[in-house]
C-alpha cells in the first residue's frame, strides 16, 4: 500500500512522519485515559446515588480527564504542525528537483511531457502529493499500531470481545486492497484526461489568434468540449469508485462495532461483565474501527497523490545528459557521418556530415521532418547519436564541460520567452556578468 519509490523521495524529511506516528499514540493513549475516568466516574455517580459514598471519589478521574485533554489538545496541535511542516518540505524538495532536473534535461524536457503537463505537474502534482505523504503515510502506519494497542488493552478485560473486535479489523484493510487495483487504473486515466484537457487548454489560448485567423475556432470549442466531457465522466468514475469503497468500509466498520457491543452486552447479562467495563468496552468499540476508517478515506486522496508521484519519478528518473569536464578551445564544429534515431527504430538522420565555422553565418534548410531540429538538439548536447561523432575544434563533443559549451552556445527556440524587463535583465539572468557587446 506504500510506494517504497515515493518514500525514498522524502529523505531526511521521513522523521516528521515517525514523531507524527508518535503522538497520535500518545493522542490515542490520552483518549482511553480519559474514556475509563469518564466510566469511573459514571459508575461512581451511580455508587455515590444509592448508597451515599464520597464524593471526593470524583476528584481523581476529574483530573486524570483534565490532563489527558490538555496532552490531547497539545499532541493535536503538535501533529498538525508536522505535517504542516512536512508538507512544505516536501513541496519545497519536490519542486526544486523537477525544477534542477529540467535544467539538465534541457530541450529534452519535453520529449515525453507537454509544457502544460510539466506546469501541473510541479503545481497540482507535488500539492497531491504533499497529501500522500503528510495524511495517508501518518495514517497508515497509525492505523496498523492503533488496533493492537486496543486489543491489549482490551483483552485484559474481556477476550472474547477482543478477539472478535480485532479479528474485525483486518476486513478494511481487505476491503482497500480488493479495490485498489481498480483504484490506480481509474486514478491513472485520470490524471491523464486531467493533463490531456490542461495540455488542450493551453494550445487553444496560445494558438487563439491562428484559430480565429482560420476560422477554426468554433471546430476547437467542440474538441475542448468533448474534452471536458471526457474528464468529467472518469471525474464520475472516480466519485463512483470512492463511494462504493466508503460504503464497504462503513458496513465493516459499524459491523464490527455491533457486534463487539452486542457480545459485551451479552457478558453483562450473563454476569460475566462489570457495568464499568461494559461501558469502556462499548466505547472503546468503535475506536477499534476509527484510525482504519481514516486511513481508508485517506487512501482515495493518496491514489490521486502517487499517479502524480509516479509522473514525478519518470520525469526525475530520464538519464542525464552526458557531459565531460574540458573546456572549449575552438567554437568550430564537424558533424561527422552522424546517424540518429529517438526510438532506435527509425533513422531521423543517417549518415548525416556538416561543418560550420567559427565566425560563419549558417542555415539548415530542409522538409519537414528531414532532422533540421534534431541536428540542434545534437548540437547542444541533449542526445548523442548512435553512430558517427560531433566534434568542436578537435575535441568530442561529449568531452566538454557542459558550463564550458554553453557558454559558447545557446539556442533560440519557437516557443521561447522573454520576461517584462530589458534584454539585458534578460540576459543577466543566465550571466550577472553580460558586457554591452
């Protein structure tokens, strides 16, 4: 049920999930603390009502109530701040590496990702999750610690009942694991429409003025239409599922809560049971149920976070690209006897052969699709070609330091941009040191 992929991404940050853990059972302790003074107390009302006892009998549960509440509020507290602060750890991580690995990555970014799927992906992709490690890891493991300290607690008092209220426990978990090959399927496609109508949207506003020049608009409303449709029905698929699976897990949850209250009672009338007990164990029933009831709740929001932490692994597991540590010597480069394929199938370039010169001004012309761009992308270092070799002045082009060529290099691309500043505070966002020439 974890992703020990997704894990591995929180570093140093996975203690704020332990010390999470670690209050709510401090939390948990706190709750049957002040459970068993509250029966005390009631059954000591009841003593007090029929024979006259004493009433500073009430004092001692009193203060037991008043400070388990006090630890109550703080560990609530104390748990809410880590996961605030785990959360904007692992947003702030998240971001800074899809962000470092986009640089290296270059032109290549975009191979096997759409600028706008890349957009959501660093925005609504690392708040989903943000929700998967700070509400459904916590949870988890909360949920797998809490029930057997229950039933500790709670076979010293009636066994049976234990037994049957843990046996119980298991079924939710079942439940989660029954739907949740489903789940990532409808939670994938999802993800995908999510990014397929953003990636639309974004085409649509970007080429508005081409539409309307061509007359094309009113044919691309009815393709964002039917694109909206389509993410609104696996919108519906996914409510649907997370219905069905919240109904089972109440049915399992409320089940067993009846039942263990229903063999409580029974142990009362059969004398087997005090009334005091009978009563924490009936409200201890349902806590039984409650952290795995979270937990299933929080497993709906955590099939969202990790098809969006699966997108984040793919886009930080594309290998680099390779780079040595010379420096450049002459800025003249040969393209010798290049072949190149993306897919290893088909031969974008074959045995493709150019030069340009230092201070020359050079243009390659050619039909669409012929490799015009992929001559580029080799130019700069973003692949290498499978046979053949790039040399600038006499050196391999994957010999060179990467800070060395670029310098040397840059590309101006179709789709490229220019902030609301000068072209100079543009430039000096890559070089603080930019002379006027």
């Amino acid at each position: 049920m974890i992703d020990k992929k997704l894990l591995a991404l929180l570093g140093p940050n996975k203690k704020y999930i332990f010390y999470a853990v670690g209050l709510m059972i401090v939390g948990l302790l706190a709750n049957l603390a002040i459970t068993a003074s509250i029966c005390y107390a009631i059954q000591y009302a009841a003593e007090y009502a029929s024979s006259g006892s004493n009433a500073q009998g009430f004092i001692l549960p009193a203060v037991i109530v008043i400070i388990a509440m006090a630890i109550r509020y703080v560990t609530s507290r104390s748990i809410g701040d880590l996961k605030d602060t785990l959360g904007r750890n692992v947003k702030k991580d998240l971001r800074q590496k899809i962000y470092d690995k986009i640089i290296k990555l270059g032109v290549r970014t975009t191979d096997n990702m759409s600028m706008a799927g890349l957009t959501q992906l660093s925005m609504e992709g690392v708040e989903q999750l943000d929700l998967y490690y700070s509400a459904y890891i916590p949870q988890f493991f909360y949920a797998m610690i809490a029930p057997i300290i229950l039933f500790i607690v709670t076979v010293r008092i009636n066994w049976a009942v234990a037994l049957v209220l843990l046996a119980c426990v298991p079924l939710i978990p079942m439940s989660i694991i029954a739907v949740s090959r489903y789940a990532k399927k409808i939670f994938a496609k999802y993800w995908g429409k999510y990014t397929s109508m953003g990636d639309s949207f974004l085409d649509s506003v970007q080429g508005l003025k081409e539409l309307k020049i061509f007359q094309a608009d009113a044919a691309q409303n009815i393709k964002m239409n039917e694109t909206s449709e389509e993410f609104r029905k696996i919108t519906m698929k996914v409510l649907v599922m997370q219905l069905a699976s919240t109904t089972i897990m109440d049915m399992v949850a409320y089940g067993g809560a009846g039942l263990g209250i229903a063999l409580t009672i029974n142990a009362v009338v059969n004398g087997n049971l005090s009334a005091y007990a009978a009563l924490f164990l009936i409200l201890v029933a349902v806590d039984f149920f409650l952290p795995l009831r979270a937990f299933g709740s929080a497993f709906h929001i955590a099939m969202n976070g990790a098809s969006a932490g699966n997108k984040i692994l793919s886009l930080l597991a594309q290998p680099d690209p390779v780079w040595g540590s010379e420096t450049v010597d002459s800025t003249e480069i040969t393209v010798k006897d290049v072949t190149f394929s993306y897919d290893g199938k088909r031969n974008v370039l074959k045995h493709a052969s150019m030069s340009f010169d230092s201070n020359g001004m050079h243009a390659i012309v050619g039909e669409s699709g012929s490799g015009k761009s992929t001559i580029v992308n080799l130019l700069l270092g973003a692949y290498h070609p499978q046979q053949g070799s790039i040399l600038v002045g006499n050196k391999p082009l994957e010999t060179l330091s990467r800070e060395s060529y670029y310098s040397h290099i840059s590309v101006v691309s179709y789709n490229t941009y220019i902030f609301n500043e000068t072209i100079r505070q543009n430039f000096m966002l890559a070089k603080d040191n930019v002379t006027d020439e």
